[in-house]
C-alpha cells in the first residue's frame, strides 16, 4: 500500500484498473458506480440525507472518541502490548512491547 498512496492507511483498496481508493466513503462510491444493481445507499433523498449524516459522524467524530477510549482510560498497556505483538511476532512479548511503546506515546500525546 505504502508505495503506491504514500503512506501505510486503512482502508484502502487497489481497483481491477490498478489505481487505489484510500477512504471508505470513495470506496462506497467505486463499489457503487461499479455495481450499480446492488446500491448501498437507500433510494430515498431523505434516507440518503440520514445515511450521508451518519457516515459523516462516523468517519470524522467517532475516531476521535475510540482514540480517547483506547489511550485514556486504562487500555493503553493492552493497545501497547498488542502494537507490538502485530509489529514484531518473532521477539518475545517484552521486547516488542519496548518497540512499541514510542509509538503509544506518540498517540497520548
């Protein structure tokens, strides 16, 4: 992923033509254009007018509150631990943990 957006992101998805889409909602709309006898959005201008607020809330404000929850209240040893569990699966818990913990700190901080 990184060579071709630029940096390590999620979500991202590379199309049958080659290129990537790097957002769920540009994901949605390609999935859309391309299948078109199956939408996603409901059909409705005041449905599709909810569904566009509520993606809207959960792509911009809920990270920030699943962020605050993780770093803040008491999961940070977990998120730590399990960042280096992920990043370094051959060393030993301990070592990985230390790897990972500048990383945690950056994301407290």
């Amino acid at each position: 992923v990184k060579p071709a957006v630029g940096r390590v992101i999620m979500p991202a998805v590379r199309l049958g033509d080659g290129s990537w889409r790097q957002d769920s909602a540009l994901i949605c709309d390609e999935v859309e254009r391309n299948h078109p006898d199956r939408p996603t959005r409901p059909p409705g201008a005041t449905q599709r007018l909810a569904a566009s607020l509520l993606e809207l809330h959960a792509d911009e404000w809920l990270p920030m509150v699943a962020l605050h929850y993780r770093w803040n209240t008491g999961n940070a040893d977990w998120a730590v631990s399990e960042f280096g569990r992920c990043a370094f699966p051959m060393l030993p818990s301990l070592i990985a943990s230390r790897l990972a913990q500048p990383g945690g700190d950056r994301m407290r901080a």
